[in-house]
C-alpha cells in the first residue's frame, strides 16, 4: 500500500502545483482585465487626475506590473505631462514588447515632446508587430506629411480609410498630400468627399481654400453672421430655378442660423451670364425656400439680388470666372 500511496502523493503535488500555476495566471490576467476596465473609464471621462490617485498606489505596490504603468502613462500624457509619462510608457514597453498599444503609445508621447524621429520608430514598432494597427498608421501618416514625404503617407492614409473610409483626419490629409504632388484631379474628389462628410469641421474652411485654389468652386465659405460657414455651392437644374438636393441642404444649414439669430440678415446674390430674367428667379427662389422651410424666418430676412453677367471671385492670387453662381452673405445693419 505504501509503495502506490508515495508515487500517488507526488502526482498529485505536481498537479496541484501546476494548478497554482495557473490559478495565478489566471488572477493575474484577471487583473489585468480589471485595469483596463477601469483605466478606460478614466481616459473616456477625461478624469486623469481620479485615474493618476487610483492607480499610483497599486503601481507603488507592483512597479514592474506593464498594464500599470501604461495607465498611469496615459493619465500623465491626457494632463499635458508628456515628460512625466515618458519613463511610465516605454517601462511598458521593456516589460510587455509584443504589445502594439504600448509602442504607439510610446510614439504619441515622442510627439507631445517634439521628436519626430524618436516618434516614428515607435509606430514602426507598433507597426512590426500589427501592420493593420489603425492608429499606428493615420498617425506615422502625419508624422510622414509633416516631413514632406507625401507619397509615404498618402499610402498610410489609403491604408486607413481601406479600415474606416470616413476617418476625418485620414480624409482630409490625403487630400493635403495629393495636392503636394500636384494631383489636383483626385486633391479635388477626395477634398469633395471631406466635405459632404465634414461640412461643419474646423478644417472644413481649409478644404474649401483648398478647392477654390485648384479653380473649383462646388464649395465656397460664406461670411454669415459672426461665422464662416462653408457651404456646397447652390445650383439649379439646368435652365431653370428649381433647386438641386444638395443645395437645399446648404440652404436649410442657412434657415438653421437665421433661426438661431433672430436679428440677422442676409444677401442673396445670384448671377447668369445673359440671363438676368433667369438670375432673379433664382435669388428670389432662395429667398423663397428658406423662409418657407423655416418658420420665424421671415423673407424680408433675405434680401435677393440678380446680375445678368458672370461673377469673377479672386482665389490665392488669380482670377475665376463663374458664368452661374450664388453668393451669400452677410447684410449689415444700418445704425
């Protein structure tokens, strides 16, 4: 009996060894699972204050815990203290270098600091391990246009919108790195589709610079109120005054802001070469529409004017003529 007790006790130590072998991993991944639940709720809220005061302490008692000290790392760079989290992110790094998130993170911290090159290799790092890494790419893509090396990253930011096809940034700078090589045909579809997505965005007035520059006119900013508002351009069916879809759209984005500012007028000024008969119709189908589809905006709060001949508009330095066109802006008020 003895001699199968003593080989049986021995497997079963190994066994339950084993077993807490794994039941450690296990707590310990668990673990992980936990601070990365809660180290997100902090970075959503924006609250990196609560994320640093809860996790400092758990990092004093595990320094050499990765999940860790990527956290704090993230708290640090969201509080604008990109030099306190450089030593936090790349410590993440040296103890989990399989782990993509931590080596773009470590570049995003290179940025803050103003180190391009440091930066780069970062995402390239990320990159080596996930080349589908979306962030890793828009943002070597940036690092890349900043440098000038516009054929590099206009492949990043291809490579991202394969992913997301309406990332706003990736959108607009591969039509900023088109343009850099002089592609003004696709600069002009892919600036289009920027700003049917993007219409209301801080770069949105760039974009329309950007189109008007390259001699095309289909989006146009329009000094409305206190604001420039950038709008596609307000067009008819051929021969008529009957309005397009999209420049009803650009028409109610109008009604919205007069809406919203009772005290404001606007000028409605239509041109058509040789048609003066046809540009009225139109200004006084602008004034018609937005009145109509907005209540409270009353159409004495548009003023129509037409011109029988073509509009010339100046735009980074030359001269564009637009035989049919609609400008809008704003009317000041006599004192």
């Amino acid at each position: 009996m003895k001699n199968i007790t003593y080989p049986l006790l021995i497997f079963m130590l190994i066994l339950f060894m084993g077993g807490c072998a794994t039941l450690h991993s296990t707590v310990h991944e668990i673990k992980g699972q936990f601070y990365d639940i809660q180290g997100q709720y902090y970075l959503d809220r924006n609250d990196f204050a609560a994320g640093k005061s809860t996790f400092a302490p758990r990092l004093a008692e595990k320094p050499d815990d990765p999940v860790l000290n990527y956290y704090m790392a993230r708290f640090e760079l969201g509080a604008d203290n990109p030099e306190a989290a450089l030593p936090l992110i790349q410590k993440a790094v040296r103890l989990s270098p399989g782990i993509a998130d931590y080596h773009f993170w470590e570049g995003v911290t290179w940025w803050a600091l103003m180190k391009p090159d440091k930066e780069k290799a970062a995402y390239e790092k990320a990159l080596a391990i996930d080349p589908n890494h979306f962030s890793a790419n828009l943002y070597l893509g940036h690092n890349l246009l900043d440098r000038g090396k516009n054929a590099e990253a206009l492949k990043r930011y291809e490579l991202v919108l394969s992913q997301n096809p309406v990332e706003p940034q990736a959108m607009f700078n591969k039509a900023v790195a088109l343009e850099r090589q002089k592609k003004y045909r696709e600069m002009k579809l892919a600036m289009q589709r920027y700003l049917e997505r993007y219409p209301d965005a801080a770069l949105a007035r760039q974009g329309a610079r950007m189109l008007n520059k390259a001699g095309d006119f289909s989006w146009r900013n329009h000094p409305i109120g206190l604001r420039t508002v950038t709008l596609h351009a307000v067009e008819f069916k051929p021969g008529t005054a009957e309005l397009t879809p999209a420049s009803e759209a650009s028409l109610d984005r109008v009604g919205d802001i007069l809406s919203d500012n009772p005290g404001l007028g606007l000028h409605v000024v239509v041109y058509v070469k040789n048609d003066a008969n046809l540009a009225r119709a139109r200004a006084q189908a602008v004034q018609d529409y937005v009145s109509r589809t907005h209540s409270g905006v009353g159409p004495e709060r548009l003023t129509p004017r037409w011109v029988g001949k073509p509009e010339t508009i100046t735009a980074a330095g030359r001269k564009h003529t637009l035989a049919e066109s609609v400008n809008i802006f704003t009317r000041i008020q006599k004192p």
